[in-house]
C-alpha cells in the first residue's frame, strides 16, 4: 500500500475512534507497528494526532470559538443541568471565581449560597451577578469581542492577587492530554484561576469529550470535570 493512502486510512480510523492504540492500528491497516508509528509521527508533525505511549489521540485543534450569541442556544438543556450541579458546590460566605462562558452562566440562577462574594472575567456574568444581588467583582484588561471575556496581562496580574476558596472553569476540550480552549490568551486567565483556587471544576458538556483544541490549560487532576451526564453529589 502506498504511504499515501495508508496516512489517509490511519486518519480515517483516529477521526472515528478519537483515542486509538497503535496495535489496533497495526491490525486495522495490516501494517507492522513500527511502519503505523512512522506515519502517526507524519500525522503529528502538522498538528492533527498527538502521539501517546502505546496509543495517539485525534487534536480537533480546528475548533474555533463561537459568537456568544450563537453558544447561548447550543446544548442548552446540558448546560442547564450543569449549572445546576455546579451551584449546589458553593458554600455560604464563599469566595467564587467564574469563568467568562455560557456554560459557566447557568450557575448564577441556582446559586443558593448567601454572603458570597464573586469575580469574573465574564462581562455577561458580571452583570447577571450583579441583577441577581450578589456582591460581584469584575478583572481589568482587554476585552475578547467573540466570548465578551476579559483577557490580557492587567487580568493575570489582577487573579495572581487573590485566592478563591472555589473556581468554575469553561472549556472547549476535555481529553487525556487534559482541559483546552482554542484561545491562548483566555486560557492563560483559566489556568491563572485555578492557580488561585483551593478547588476548581471544569464546566463542560460530554460533546466536548474527547477534543483537544489549541491550548491546554489544566491537566485532568488539577480539576474536577462537571458534565450532565454524571451524579457529583
């Protein structure tokens, strides 16, 4: 077979599977492993695998961010049943960050802890905070048009200040190789934040399992991921 169409078919079978060991590769294609390691390394060159120990993972590194507008009306119900989740983890008196995001948004409407005090980087969520009575604080910096999230050094330098008892983190990718957004300057503020955070949870739909897009901005233990689909309590 020419290496050509064997590239094609190895990516094929990785675009399905998402997470594949290099033996069913070797079985799928009926080339010798070394010969599939060779070309994953090809595939991984431009960016579209990454190679693991005994296995390689598909990077949807192609995902870009949406218009905030047009994220409020994608998976909607999921959303709302993780906010719901997520906002049962606040104790009263808390200190809170919560991430720009329409996942993270969800939260505010079930928040039934009381003499909480929150920062965000969300300019939406400041203001829902703020019509919800709660005690908000909003970071300084540069602001993201497409996610309407403040970004930027004055917002790192601002969250290296202070300590939050808990963190809600959005994300576009939850995979092996850990917690990712297409925007290297927006995941910058997450990591900074979880940096900052006695405990941090990451606020995601199961669609995003499994993708990996541009930027990690946290390994799989430095949070806890919240989904509609699994009981946290």
């Amino acid at each position: 077979m020419q290496k050509s169409k064997r590239i094609q078919l190895i990516y094929a079978y990785i675009k399905e599977h998402k997470d594949v060991q290099i033996n069913d590769l070797s079985s799928h294609i009926e080339a010798s492993q070394s010969t599939i390691r060779r070309d994953i390394k090809d595939l991984a060159s431009k960016g579209l695998v990454t190679e693991l120990y005994g296995s390689v993972i598909l990077n949807d590194k192609n995902d870009t961010d949406i218009l905030i507008k047009q994220r409020k009306s994608m998976q909607s119900n999921e959303k709302q049943a993780i906010g719901k989740k997520a906002a049962k983890l606040i104790l009263n008196d808390s200190f809170v960050y919560i991430d720009a995001g329409t996942t993270t948004k969800t939260m505010i409407q079930n928040i039934k802890a009381t003499g909480c005090k929150f920062v965000t980087n969300g300019m939406d969520i400041a203001l829902s905070l703020m019509h919800e009575g709660f005690d908000a604080y909003i970071v300084g910096g540069q602001i993201k048009p497409i996610t309407e999230a403040v970004v930027g050094e004055f917002a790192l330098d601002y969250l290296r200040l202070l300590h939050f008892d808990i963190a809600f983190i959005g994300a576009n990718g939850v995979s092996s190789l850990g917690y990712s957004t297409p925007d290297e300057k927006e995941g910058l503020i997450k990591r900074q934040a979880i940096k900052q955070s006695r405990k941090s949870y990451i606020l995601a739909d199961t669609t995003k399992m499994n993708k990996t897009t541009s930027f990690i901005f946290a390994k799989e233990d430095d949070a806890f991921w919240i989904n509609e689909s699994e009981n946290i309590e």
